[in-house]
C-alpha cells in the first residue's frame, strides 16, 4: 500500500474538578419555569425525575478561583506528557470553549487574550510558529477544532497540534433553571501528529452540519427564570425538548453519512464516543442509528458513558471519555491496536459533527 499523511492521535489527558455535587445538592433550590412561575412539584420529585430522564446523579465542578484555562492547561499538560513531545514543536494550540474565564462571584466571560495563548503561556512555549487560538462552536467545539487540526496536518502545513476542550458551566448555570442539574466543568485534550503510514489508521474521514437558519435559538442566553431575584446575569439557556428531537433527527443521519464517507460500514465500529450530554438522548440516538442500518444495536458495551457522574461538561466529554477508556478508567471499554472509534457531537448553533478513526 502507498504511503499516506495521516493525522494520529499520539496522546490523551483531562481534568476532572475534585469538587463532586450530588443531586441531592438542589433539593434546597427554588426551580421556576420560563414564565417565572415556581415549579408545582417538590424538589425530591424534580431531582428524582431529572435522573430517570438524564441518566445524571452526579457532577463536577470547579472550586475557588480555578478558571477554564487552568483546566485546559492541566489536561494539555497531560496529553503532552503522554505523547512525549517537545512542546515547542507544536505548530498549533486550539482550544474548544464557550465562555471564556470565569471568575467566581460573576458570570462575565473573558476571552482577551484567548485561552489558547493563556494556555501556551503557562505551558512555556517560546516558539512564535506555534500559533494558538480559540474555537466558539457550541458543544461540538472539541471536534470541529480536531477536524481543523487534521485538514492542517494532512496539508503539510503542520506535523503536530494540541487540541483542548475546557468549559467551566456551573458559572453561567442558572441556579432557578432546572436545566442547570444538567452542566459541570471539566478539560480535555489530546495531541494530533502526521505520520507518513502505509496502513489505514487515524483520521479516515470527518463530518460537520449547522442548521443555524431553523435551529439557532435552541440554546441561548437570557436572564434567570426567577425574576425577582434582583439578577442582571445572563444564563446559558436551552429549549430541551426541541434540541432532543433535533439530536434525535439528524445526528444519527450525520454519523452515517461520515460513515460512508470513510468507507466503513456501522458494523466495523468497535466504540461510538457519543457527546456526553444527556444519557437517555445518547441511547436513543444510538438506537436510531442502528436501525438507519436495519440492525439491532449490540448488547455489548459499544458506547461508553461518564454521564452519569461526570454531567454535560461541554466541550469537555469526548476528549475526556476518550482518555479515561484508553487509561483503563471505564469498566468493561477497551481500544484495541485496529479498532474503528466513532466521534460525534452536537450543541449550540444548531451545529452536528462526527469522525471517524481507526485506532
């Protein structure tokens, strides 16, 4: 077979805050609806519903003055460590995020300079060619810069790239919506290198949509539920029965198609990493892509979840799940030398895309 430039995923790292909140954490909380009305049902009927419907029991959060770029740089500095570069031979630093720093006690964002830079900062990089910068793209942030980053190195115009997902929710989490049960924080990244290879491996193909004409305002910013709270803030604000149904449209059809694109059909696929952002759409979409192929979705564990303890981090969720299966850290999931990985998100824009890799 002819040699090919490819783009390898040569190491992982996340960031898992320490600070664990349970559901049991809301039960003092006073849930409104969007019309400022309090909800009618008691909290232990909230919080008991919320976890049949989203899977979640537990989340995590950052504590004290901790901001999404000590996140990011953690987990960046992880992902170098485990691919044993020299970090001044990054030619690219992208970082996925949605909200910049967040200081506690306000929920401002602060993007100058950007995240990438502060990142490369604490990492100590000198080289002025290795350039660093942002990506805004919803929850599927992490992917699109991954796909970025591959279109850079399959064009010769990079040999190596760091690429970051960190999001820190619970600072723009309305503490009045019971949508904010759903958010935590946390980093992600992995290192993205060239290799001249006369195998099938890495990136085999890639897919991205955004439906913003029809879907744009599904997630949104707006002031808290509680209006007499006496809040200026903005909170991240979602329509969550409607962005189910458009997950549940169009992310199985997205997977498929990249599927295709790549040449390789559903039943090669040896784990789906699936945003983490409600384990009960997840399975769903998992089933409907399943029957896209008229097959049954296997009874073995192809899909790996952090959901339940870890919550909707954003950004975050794939490359941390992704490192926490190649370090042994999900029970029963293993990548083996070979294995076709699927990656696919959706969030804010409406943007959908997907991945496919061979391990």
């Amino acid at each position: 077979m002819k040699k090919s430039r490819r783009s390898v995923i040569t190491g992982t790292g996340h960031l898992i805050p320490e600070l664990k909140i349970g559901n049991d954490h809301f039960l003092n909380s006073s849930f409104y609806d969007i019309n400022n009305k309090r909800l009618p049902k008691t909290n232990e009927e909230i919080t008991k519903k919320f976890e049949e419907i989203t899977t979640i029991s537990e989340r995590r959060y950052v504590d004290g003055e901790i901001l999404t770029s000590d996140l990011a740089y953690l987990a960046a500095k992880s992902a170098i460590e485990s691919s044993k570069i020299d970090p001044e031979e990054l030619d690219y630093i992208i970082v996925a995020h949605n909200f910049g720093d967040i200081k506690p006690g306000t929920n401002r964002t602060d993007m100058v300079p950007s995240l990438a830079a502060r990142v490369k900062k604490k990492l100590g990089i000198k080289n002025p060619g290795c350039i660093a910068y942002d990506m805004i793209f919803g929850c599927p942030g992490w992917l699109q810069a991954l796909i970025q980053a591959d279109y850079y190195l399959r064009s010769g115009d990079a040999d190596k790239a760091l690429v970051i997902g960190a999001d820190v929710l619970s600072r723009v989490s309305d503490e009045h919506d019971i949508d904010s049960m759903i958010y935590a924080d946390g980093a992600g990244a992995v290192v993205l290198e060239t290799e001249e290879l006369n195998e099938n491996r890495g990136v085999l193909a890639h897919l991205t949509r955004s439906d913003a004409l029809d879907y744009a305002d599904l997630l949104y910013m707006d002031h808290s539920y509680h209006r007499e709270a006496g809040d200026n803030n903005i909170y991240l604000k979602m329509f969550g029965r409607k962005l189910y149904q458009y997950a549940l449209t169009y992310v199985p059809a997205a997977i498929k198609q990249c599927l295709e694109k790549a040449g390789v059909h559903l039943s090669e696929v040896s784990k789906l990493f699936i945003h983490q952002a409600n384990g009960k759409m997840d399975e769903a979409i998992l089933s409907r892509l399943y029957k896209l192929y008229d097959m049954q979705a296997p009874e073995n564990d192809i899909m790996p979840m952090s959901i339940s303890w870890l919550g909707n981090s954003s950004v975050a969720t794939i490359p941390t799940l992704l490192d926490l299966v190649l370090k042994g850290e999900i029970e029963n999931h293993q990548i083996e030398k070979g294995d076709i990985l699927v990656f696919a998100s959706v969030g804010a824009g409406m943007n959908i895309n997907a991945m496919v890799y061979r391990y």
